[in-house]
C-alpha cells in the first residue's frame, strides 16, 4: 500500500539564509521551507534522495504564497552522476513538469498544494524550479517551496544494504523504528490506496505530536477491525476525529506563539506557551481516563537533526549538512509520567471544544475514496492558508473556546449534558418551558454529541406526537424547536448541522400537515430560519455550503413552502459589497437554479426583481460573481426580451467598452440568430464577391475563380463559348460577344437572343411573354418573367428563396437540364441547346477562367 516516504536533502542549487532545503524535511504547522536566493539565476534546483528504491505514487508541493514558481519540473533517478554538480541531469529521467497558479485571485494570501499522481521508480528525486511570478510582494525575484511529500511503495533490489539504510534513515529522520505504524497509514484493503494520514496537509496542520499519537490510535483501530472489535474501533475513531481538532488548535498556538517571539512580545509568547501546555495536559488526562493510550504512547519523539543519506554504494559521499537549528523549548513536560490515574467509565468522543479550520479540509475517512486513475486526474488543486500574524480577535477567540469549565469536563465523564449556564437560562426559558431542561441543556452543549443527540430526541417527540394533541401545545412546541433549529443551523460541526436539517424537514413536510396547523405556522419556519441558511451557504466548509444550499433549494420548492413566495424575495436581495465569495456566488448559484424551476410567473421572481438583482451584481468586486449574472441575464433574455433590455443601458459603443455589457449583447446576438462584432468583423477581413456579396476566407484568388466558375448564383456560364457572365447581361452576351454571336438575333417581342433559325417560327407564334421597358421591369433570360427593376431586384430573384426557379447553381446543380425556347414560360426550353446533349456535363476549359468575359468583372 502506497505511504509516505522519507527523504533528506543532498543538494540544492543555493538558498537564502536562513531558509536552507533541509527546512523541506520536516512537516509541521511552523515550517518556513525553502527559498531561493534574492535575485537568483534560473533555473533553481533541488535533488532529494529518499530512504530506500520506491515506486513513486504520489508528489505533493506546498507552494509559497507570493514567491511561487511558474513551473516545476521533476526528475527522477536510481543513483547519482558520476561526479555530481547541481545541473548535470545525464542519468536522470524526466517526469514532466506541473504549472503554478500566480495566486492574483487570492490576492496572494493562499498556498496552493499541488498534488501529482505518477508511476516511476528511482531514489533519487530532482526538482527544477523555473522563473517566479510576478508580483508586487516578490521584490527580489524569489522562489520558494514551503513543503515536499513523496508517496509511494518500496522497490527494493532484494540486497540487505538497502534494507539496512532504510532502517537507519527512517531512525534518523522519523524519531522511532520501522515498525512504526505511521509509516502504512490507514489501511482500507486496497493496494493502491492512500492514507488521508499520509497527505501533505495533514501535516502541514497538525501538532506533530499529536499527529504521532493520530497514527497509533489509528494503527489500533486497524487491530480491533481485524479482531472484530467494533465497539472499540467506534471509539477509537472518535477519538481520532477529535485528536485532529485538537491538532490543529496546538499548531494554531504554535503558530501564535512564534508569531509573538518574532514581535518580541514575550509576555504573549509565554501566555500562548502556557496555554498550550495546560491544553495539551487536559486532552492527555482525557485520552488516559478513556483507557484510549499510555503514557508510553504519548511520549514527545526526540528532536533529531537530520543528516542527508550517504548510501555505501554511492561513488561519493557527501559531506554532511550543518544541522539545523534546534526548535524553541518545548514547555510540556511529561506529565503521564504517573501510572496511578483514577480509572473511570469511558466515553465515545473526547471532551474537545472544536475550532473550525479556515480551509475546508474534511477528516480522514475510514472508508476508501472513490477511485481515480491518474489518466483522468493528473493533479488536483486545494488552497491553504497563509500565517496570518495579526493575533489580537483570534488570539482573544481562542481563549475563550479554550476555557471549558470542570463542570462540564464532569458532566462529560458521566455521559450527560453539562447543566446550562445562568445566561442560556434566560435566553432559552420558553424552550425549557416547553421541552425541559434536560433535552435544552443537550442542544446547548459544549459537547458536539450532546447537541446531535438533543436534536435527533426533539425529532423522535415531534415525529411521535399524537394527533388531536391542543393547538397551542403543538404550537409551543412547533417555535420551541425552531428556537433551538436556528441555534443549531450555526452549529460548525457537520452532524449538529445535519440533524438541525433532518428537524426542521419534518417540521414543514409532516408536523405541521399532519396537525394542520396552517400557512402561519409554516412562514414562522421559513421566515426565521432562512437567513441563517443563506449565510451557512458562505461557509468556508465546501461540503457545508453544498448541504445548506441543497436544502434551500429542496425546501423552496415544497408545495407548503412554495405559495408562500419567501425564499424568493431572499435571494433577489441584493448582496453586500463586503459579503464573502463564497457567499456571493453560493446565492447566486441558487438564485439560477431556482429560477429555472420556478420560473417568473406566480412564483414570487419576477423579472423586474431578477434584473435590478443582476444589474447590481454586474459591480460586484468579485469576477465570478460578476460572469454568473452576466449568465442570468442571458437567461432571461432567451424568455423575456424586450423587458429585459429595458433594464440595460443602449448597445452603443460606449456601453461596448464595458467588457461585461459588450458580452452581453454579443450574447443577445447568438440568442436571436444575428452575427457578433466578433464574426462581423470577420466578415469584413475576408473577400467580397462583387456579384452574390458572399464572403469567405477561402476567397483567395484561386478561390474566388472557382466560386465564379461553380457557385456564384449572380453567374452562369454560356453554352456557346464556355464563358462565364452575368445572368442579367445573358441576352447582350449572346448578341454581342458570343463566339457564335452571328447567330442570334433578338425578338422585338420579348427582346431575347433567339437563334436565327428559330427566330422566323418564334415570332410567328407569338407565344413568348412580352418584355417590358427596362425602366418598368427587368426580365430574367433563364425564365423569362418579368419582375422589378433595379440592380437589388435582380439579387433577390437571383438568390432568394421564392427567386428564379431555373437558376440550377441555387441547388448547386452543375448539370444541364431541358430548358425553355427563348419568350415562353417555364415549360420552354433554353435558347441555343440544339445539338446539346440533355444530361451532359459541361467541361472546365483549358487554362482555368482565362476566357471569362470581361463583363465577369464589372457591375451593370
């Protein structure tokens, strides 16, 4: 099963002080990483030499904020050159390489940990760092990597040398043995399965001693699966889900703490030192009084300096490396030094107030998930917070979720709900009145199963109340539980969260229609609890602002909750200029969708509100924000034109300087069939043909001869001499320039060319239509009607859809029909076809169009 493999560092192509590539060695919350020096050459490069001969599985780099590399380029190789320099690559493989963000959205205050999946095996990795990004922060033209992970199964030779350097880096660089559980992660049965303990951004957030103990009680749970000891492996995973709480606040305070040394405010360094040390000291108690470790377990590893590996085998050994300063002094002592602690009854989740983490980073699972193969998924994305150092709020914030009272810490040892506070009293006397104390002070717990429990309790009473029960107590208890919904849809751990959902859906779909109790009862539900959902839907929490948004929309579109129109006036406010992204487009994604399903009739949108909310989002700072009501108006143009472009300022030039406005009227042109500026403006750079006006790009000067020659539907050629003319200058043609123009002559009837030896029987027939003054009509010599006149007339029956009904080039026919005798009508037949045969094609004559006539050229 793919792990974490260690790795030290042989060589780097140099570093700025203080921030040397040996830093990449260890994953803490307080790492800095590497630098490269200010000013440098590029590229930079960095070679590390794993622990044994791997198949790598999995890369992952932690990016630095502001001082981020364009790309990064990866080698791999089974042994260094002969004689190593830090750009010499002959026996090292290329990978490939992966692009960085320059992180302009974030305004460079995120990392981006990238994450690549490859197949290749060596031990040794190089690292090729090309030119930065540009930005005002980076004044020295820096690159940075604050951290490297390798993942990925041993390959061994099958020689006991690699074996033994193993064991002895893993020794050196970890702190414990090989048989150290944190080496294998979780194991799901699954051979190409990865760990979520073995990903970089566990680490990067974790106190690494609790991390240590994350990955024993891990390796224990995995025990008491194999030996079906499922009551066990359920607390053993609560215990992990809420150690990693604990984690991350330790390394918050870790980060504080050094934060304040650096501002030389040591007052606030040693507060945040105690702070962590009297933390730490309680959770330890905890997890020894639920028999979850020893003290043998929880022993803080010894802080090794790291050496880069010099295998035996390696042509040259390296000198080693100044070992890194040693970390600041550890204030915590051993205090499970004492075996003798009171045993009492355990519990199945640890007393541990939960902070929320400010990137949205769900808890390792026990179960696998879904497989991905690298084909489809080359690398993927996840933003980390930068160290802020402005301590004042958070540091006052952490405090105070700090401070869990003993009564409490008691209360949870028994198993019940610590009994509410003096101010939870007065806030929640009507919900204690109406549901007692017992199941409020649940919902007010500072202990997340508590307030799951109470909701999941106030579910069950609710669902189970009998039918004929007062109004009035069925109302008491409808608001009652609102009450303590609306508390806990702020709840920030996901089951509270979920169960307050499960609520209040029975509340609107069963309680109130089965005790009838009317649209008064439901818009009291609706009215009080949505706006706390909305701002749930800006959660940093992804999965959290997928959850609250999908119930929005679930609920809007019940029959109870629908005739209402509420939801709707909601989401057409119009959002706050310092509102959150993920607040932003979260209403606006929910705004779209419930638009299409509920439309603007009747259901409480309506197209004046749409569009004032649109407009105004067309400011907002963020460009999603703005590029989703670009979206929506498009939307609702498709159905409401004319009121839509009531709301917008006039398609001018001016307004196309705004890029928005511009997009949204090249949109409204696709919507109604018509050619953008884009394509117009395409038009116009190709060719014109000066007869039909058709444009293309083709129209070279090849080309052009070919669309006269074949497909000009202003054009035809003469059956006599092969040239090609003008429809409108046929008869002239035939009179004038024809090769056989002696013999035509013209009827003073219908004034067309008609052959000399059918003249005499044609005007005698008198069966042909007469002509009209060139002034009154032109006249068609293919059909021979009469229609209006003018040089625009003479297009439209050419090339219109009801036009000429023998031009063959409109069907692009190249074949000879019969036609009609000069005068008649349709049923006539072409005039000079004697002696042609019906069906035949007409050959291209030799040299191209060199015989065209001259008139092809001109206009009339």
């Amino acid at each position: 099963m793919p792990h974490k493999i260690g790795f030290v560092v042989v060589s780097s192509s140099g570093h700025e002080d203080g921030f040397s590539a040996r830093e990449l060695m260890i994953h803490a919350p307080t790492v800095s990483g590497w630098r490269s020096p200010r000013f440098c050459q590029f590229p930079q490069e960095i070679v590390l030499q794993m622990v044994e001969r791997c198949r790598i599985r999995k890369l992952q780099l932690l990016a630095h904020q502001y001082m981020i590399p364009s790309k990064v380029e990866f080698y791999i190789s089974e042994s260094l050159p002969e004689y190593f320099t830090p750009y010499q690559a002959e026996r090292f493989r290329r990978l490939g390489y992966v692009s960085l963000c320059d992180n302009e959205k974030t305004g460079c205050k995120a990392r981006e940990l990238k994450s690549v999946y490859v197949d290749a095996v060596g031990q040794f990795l190089k690292l090729i760092f090309h030119q930065n990004h540009v930005n005002k922060y980076n004044v020295y033209n820096q690159v940075a990597l604050v951290a490297v992970n390798i993942i990925g199964d041993p390959a061994d030779f099958g020689d006991e040398t690699n074996i033994t350097s193993r064991e002895k880096l893993i020794d050196h660089y970890l702190g414990h043995n090989t048989e150290d559980p944190a080496l294998e992660g979780t194991c799901s049965g699954k051979s190409d399965y990865i760990s979520p303990l073995d990903d970089l951004a566990f680490d990067m957030y974790q106190d690494p001693e609790v991390a240590q103990i994350i990955r024993r009680l891990d390796e224990r749970k995995r025990e008491a699966v194999q030996k079906e000891r499922y009551d066990c492996a359920k607390k053993l995973k609560q215990a992990i889900a809420d150690l990693q709480k604990v984690g991350e606040r330790l390394g918050r305070y870790e980060v504080e703490k050094r934060c304040a040394v650096e501002k030389e405010d040591y007052d606030l360094a040693k507060e945040k030192k105690q702070q962590m040390e009297r933390f730490r000291s309680r959770v330890y108690e905890q997890l020894q009084l639920h028999e979850l470790v020893d003290a043998e377990l929880m022993r803080r590893p010894l802080d090794l300096p790291l050496q880069p590996l010099a295998c035996p085998s390696s042509p040259h050994h390296q000198p080693p490396m100044h070992s890194l300063p040693q970390p600041e002094e550890r204030v915590t002592e051993n205090r499970l030094a004492d075996p003798f602690l009171q045993e009492k009854p355990s519990s199945h989740c640890l007393d541990v107030s939960s902070q929320r983490p400010t990137v949205d980073r769900p808890p390792p699972a026990t179960d696998p998930p879904p497989r991905t193969h690298p084909e489809s998924l080359p690398y993927d994305e996840r933003p980390l917070p930068v160290t802020r150092k402005q301590l004042g709020a958070a540091v006052s914030e952490a405090e105070r979720r700090d401070m869990l009272g003993d009564e409490a810490r008691r209360a949870d040892a028994a198993g019940e709900p610590e009994p509410l506070t003096e101010k939870a009293l007065r806030e929640a006397s009507s919900a204690v009145d109406v549901l007692g104390e017992a199941l409020v002070a649940g919902a007010y717990s500072k202990t997340w199963s508590h307030r799951e429990d109470a909701l999941l309790t106030l579910h069950k009473q609710l669902a189970d109340t009998p039918v004929g029960t007062p109004k009035e107590d069925l109302k008491s208890m409808l608001r009652a539980a609102v009450f303590l919904v609306r508390r806990a849809i702020r709840d920030i751990v996901t089951p509270v969260f979920q169960a307050s959902l499960k609520l209040l859906k029975m509340i609107i779909t069963q309680y109130i229609p089965k005790h009838k109790l009317g649209r008064l009862e439901t818009a009291h539900c609706v009215e009080r609890t949505i706006p706390v959902l909305l701002t749930r839907t800006g959660d940093s929490s992804a999965r959290l602002r997928v959850m609250a948004s999908n119930f929005i929309q679930e609920i809007a579109l019940f029959k109870e909750v629908k005739s209402l129109q509420v939801i709707p006036s909601y989401l057409v406010q119009p959002l706050k200029a310092n509102s959150s992204t993920h607040l932003a487009m979260s209403q606006m994604a929910l705004l779209a969708r419930l638009l299409r399903d509920l439309g603007t009739e009747g259901a409480g949108f309506t197209v004046d509100s749409v569009m004032r909310f649109s407009v105004q989002a067309l400011e907002h700072r963020v460009r999603e924000v703005r590029e989703a009501a670009v979206g929506m108006i498009l939307d609702l143009y498709a159905q409401h034109r004319a009121l839509v472009l009531e709301y917008l300022p006039p398609d001018d030039s001016a307004t196309r300087r705004n890029v928005l406005y511009k997009t949204i009227f090249e949109g409204f042109a696709k919507i109604d069939g018509r050619p953008t500026d884009a394509e117009m403006r395409a038009q116009k750079r190709a060719a014109l043909c000066i007869f039909c006006g058709e444009r293309s790009e083709s129209f070279t000067e090849e080309g052009l001869d070919l669309h006269y020659w074949k497909h000009c539907l202003m054009l035809t050629r003469c059956e006599h001499c092969r040239q090609v003319v003008e429809i409108s200058s046929l008869t002239e043609h035939l009179l004038t320039e024809c090769d056989r123009k002696d013999g035509f002559g013209r009827c003073y009837r219908c004034s067309e060319a008609v052959s000399k030896e059918e003249l005499p029987r044609h005007v005698k027939t008198r069966d042909c239509n007469p002509a009209k003054s060139e002034k009154l009509a032109n006249r068609c010599p293919l059909c021979h009607e009469n229609f209006s006149p003018g040089e625009e007339a003479w297009k439209a029956h050419l090339m219109g859809p009801a036009g000429c009904t023998m031009n063959l080039r409109r069907t692009h026919v190249l074949h000879k029909t019969p036609v009609l005798p000069p005068g008649k009508g349709p049923a006539a037949t072409r005039a000079g076809t004697s002696g042609s045969k019906v069906g035949s094609k007409i050959p291209t004559p030799k040299g191209g169009l060199s015989k065209i006539s001259s008139r092809t050229y001109t206009k009339r």
